[in-house]
C-alpha cells in the first residue's frame, strides 16, 4: 500500500503544515477543510504544495518527522522548489 508524505500550506497563516496518510494527498486536504477540531481546522485556506510517495507507513511517518525537525521554513521551501510533484 502506497502511503503520501503531503505538505500544506495556508497563505493566511504563512505557515506549513507537514503530514502523512495513506489516502489520496487530494482526499486528505478535504478532510483538513472539513469541520474538525485539529490544528488545520481553523483556516480554511490550506493548499497541497508537496506530495512524496512511501512504500509503506515506516517510511512515511520517518520522512514526515525528518520534514519537521528541519524547524525550517527555509528547507522546506527548498523542498518544495526542488522537488514538487504538485503542478
């Protein structure tokens, strides 16, 4: 089963927001948009800017926490420009 490491991003808040799930990256922001009560909630601006491909849950949930200790907005912009499969 194929599982997606997804970056989010709300223009609002200029801020990141890094996950993975094993639902389509497009299904999940749906769900951030939806009526919740977690962090994305709030703003409902949140745009997929950054989809990586895992093998497997492992995997994914390493490379979203490897995404998050950068603490880098700088990074993760050069992630995004670097290797964005989103538009």
């Amino acid at each position: 089963m194929i599982y997606f490491v997804y970056i989010l991003y709300s223009k609002s808040l200029d801020r990141f927001y890094v996950g993975h799930n094993k639902d389509n990256p497009t299904e999940r922001l749906r769900r951030h948009l939806s009526n919740h009560k977690g962090f994305t909630a709030r703003i409902k601006d949140w745009e997929i800017v950054y989809t990586e491909n895992c093998k497997n849950k492992g995997e994914a949930y390493l490379r979203e926490r490897t995404i998050k200790a950068w603490k880098s907005k700088r990074m993760i912009l050069q992630l995004i420009k670097n290797n964005s499969s989103i538009g």
